[in-house]
C-alpha cells in the first residue's frame, strides 16, 4: 500500500471522516476582507485551512487558479502546501497527461518538486501517458472516469462496441494500472 493511501487511511480512521477541502481559489470570488492581506489569495486559503484542517482528511489544490497568476500564483500555491498540516492527503488536481518525456516532467514537478501526496491525470493518451505518475509508488494517481460536467457525454458516457461506456473501460484500465493501492477515479 502507498505511503499516500496509509496517510489517508490513518486520517480517515482518526476522524471518521471523508472530507476533501477544495482549494480552487479564484481572486475574483473571494471575499473582499482578504485584499487587506500581501497575498489575498493565500490570505484566503490560510484562513480555510485553519477552519478546516481539524476536521479534513485531504486539500485538492486546482493548480490552473495559480498557475494562471504566474510566479505569484505558483508562490501562493507553495506557501498554502506549506500551510496544510502534514498529516492531510494534499492532491494536484491537475488532469495532466502527454507523452511519457512530458509527463515524467509534469510527476516531477507535482510528487518531487511540490510534494503532492496525489495528482488527478486524463486517461485517453493512454497507460504510456501515465506510467511516470504510477511510477512513484508512495504516491496516489487520481484518474478521470466520469465527471460531472455537461460535456463528459461526449466521450465518457459514449458506448463502446461491446454495449459498454467508456468510463467503465477506464475504470477497469484503472484496476490494472494502479499498484501498491495507488490508483482512485474521479467520478463526479
């Protein structure tokens, strides 16, 4: 088992607990009281953390809120991985996959360089896309299956020759790839 999943098992455990704070932080939505602060996004994410970090078991960074604010993005996204107590699950949710050169970097970058415990991936290039992230065996690997947005219909949902939809295709590629139990889906 992954270093990742005893991590979450044991919060879960202690907690009794399931929850997943989503820090998908966008400046143009949070509360105006956080301007005052040098950096009102991590100003935001602190105060949030500091609210939840007793009773989460787990903190989903979307990184395209940070990486779309360049260097003072990233450095928010840094210093709130640095806020996030040690014994909580942090994930990536990145959806990243390219060609195996590209997706080593992106698993560097996520699991070395970022310490995430976890990184959400897109499954449609296929296992060679995803085998540096499934590489890192004390970390999770979080594949898109079925999401919840209107436009999941236009492949997820879509039948394949043997009657079945294409998420239940992923779902069982998921089985296979994942080892050490660090595979999950994102369903909804």
């Amino acid at each position: 088992m992954s270093a990742a999943r005893q991590k979450a098992n044991k919060r879960i455990s202690s907690l009794k607990s399931l929850l997943c704070v989503g820090l998908d932080s966008d400046p143009d939505k949070i509360p105006e009281v956080f301007f005052r602060a040098p950096d009102p996004v991590f100003a935001f994410n602190r105060s949030v953390i500091r609210a939840t970090g007793g009773v989460a078991v787990a903190y989903k960074i979307n990184t395209a809120f940070y990486e779309a604010r360049g260097i003072p993005g990233l450095l928010d996204m840094e210093k709130t991985l640095e806020e996030i107590p040690a014994e909580c699950l942090t994930i990536a949710d990145a959806k990243r996959a390219d060609i195996g050169n590209t997706s080593r970097k992106y698993a560097q970058a996520f699991f070395e360089h970022w310490s995430f415990d976890a990184v959400t991936v897109a499954p449609y290039m296929g296992f060679d896309s995803l085998e540096p992230f499934f590489s890192y065996s004390g970390k999770l690997v979080f594949v898109l299956c079925l999401t919840s947005n209107e436009g999941s219909r236009d492949f997820e949902e879509q039948r394949l020759e043997n009657g079945r939809p294409l998420y239940e295709s992923v779902l069982e590629k998921v089985t296979l790839w994942g080892k050490d139990g660090n595979a999950g889906v994102v369903v909804g």
